[in-house]
C-alpha cells in the first residue's frame, strides 16, 4: 500500500518544491512548497508552469515509475483551449500523430467537446472578439516536452489554456485549484523467483 497525493496545480506553479532559477534579483515563482507540506514526497512527472491541473505525488519509488514512466504509457487527458474554431481535419490529424521536430507523436484520442465548468484562471486567457476559441479533449501516452501545446500548434491551433483532467484511473474531479487529497493505492506484488 502506497499514498497517492492528487493535487489540482493553479496556473504559474513549478511542478517543483524548490525554484532552481531563483537569484537575488528575482522574484521567487510559486512552487509546490506553497500548497504541500507533506514530507518527503514527489512529483510523478511534471506539469509546464503555464499549465494547470493534475499532477501526482508520491514518496513511493515503484508507484513514481508506474505513473512516470515513459515505457508504461499511462494515459493522460487534457483540456485544451484553443484559438480558433477547431476543424474536423485538425482533429484528424491529431488522431493519427502529429509530426514535430523530434519526430511523429503517438496516435491520440482527440475530440471537440464544450467549454467544461471550470475555476477561473488568474491572470485571465487573453480574449479577442474577432478570433473565436474552442475547446478539445485530448489523450496522449507519451510525455514529450510541451507536447500537447506543440501539438496543436502544428495543426494550426495554438493552445491559449492547458488543463490536465486526468491520468490513469486518478481525475481533478472534486478538486479545486491548490487544493489536494490524499488516496491509498495497492501496489502489484512482485513475484520473487528462488
């Protein structure tokens, strides 16, 4: 038996305890210090500063690597902002795989859906009245830098807003931004060979 933190990461958090960047003459940006102070515990993965959402912790070594682990391919869904009306075609091709400078994304599960029920984001998505957003729901298994925002920015639809709803079986649903809760999860027994 392990515990599980989910937290719900506000936007302009560092998926870190510790900002390594911070000099003198800057400003400390918000770590996972400012909302977590349960000791001796990890993220499992990461979430880009400018994105918001789901990131998992952990203080147990075999369940970090059964969430994080690039070669075990646990799924993980987005909520993607997008500027424009996003075509069926754009879709399409994020289904099948992207192509990007370090090469063909997996294929993803990609669909349009409606502006879900959310917090509000500070500081705000910027707005344009002549150029509409839509929204997509969208899964990956793997974990490339800045993946999703490459992604439909390569099909012509720049991400203004990032959440991560879900991964695996664990969601946001319930959580409110900087809030966290606590599950225990039952690791697989190994089997010992004599």
């Amino acid at each position: 038996m392990a515990d599980l933190i989910l937290f719900n990461k506000p936007f302009q958090v560092l998926s870190q305890f510790t900002d390594e960047r911070l000099t003198a003459e800057q400003n400390p940006r918000a770590t996972l210090a400012d909302w977590i102070t349960i000791p001796g515990v990890y993220p499992a993965g990461r979430l880009d500063y400018d994105s918001e959402g789901l990131l998992l912790l952990t203080g147990n070594g075999p369940l970090q690597h059964r969430i994080a682990s690039p070669a075990l391919k646990m799924p993980k869904t987005y909520w993607v902002q997008v500027e424009g009306d996003i075509s069926v075609g754009a879709i399409a091709k994020l289904t099948a795989g992207v192509t990007l400078k370090d090469g063909l994304t997996q294929p993803a599960k990609a669909r349009r859906i409606e502006q879900p029920k959310l917090w509000q984001r500070v500081p705000p998505v910027r707005r344009r009245d002549t150029i509409p957003t839509s929204w997509l729901e969208l899964t990956i298994t793997e974990g490339r830098n800045r993946q999703v925002r490459r992604m439909t920015a390569a099909v012509g639809f720049p991400t203004l807003r990032l959440i991560r709803y879900r991964i695996g079986d664990w969601s946001l649903d319930g959580l409110e931004p900087g809030k966290y809760r606590t599950l225990p999860v039952n690791l697989p027994r190994r089997n010992r060979s004599s």
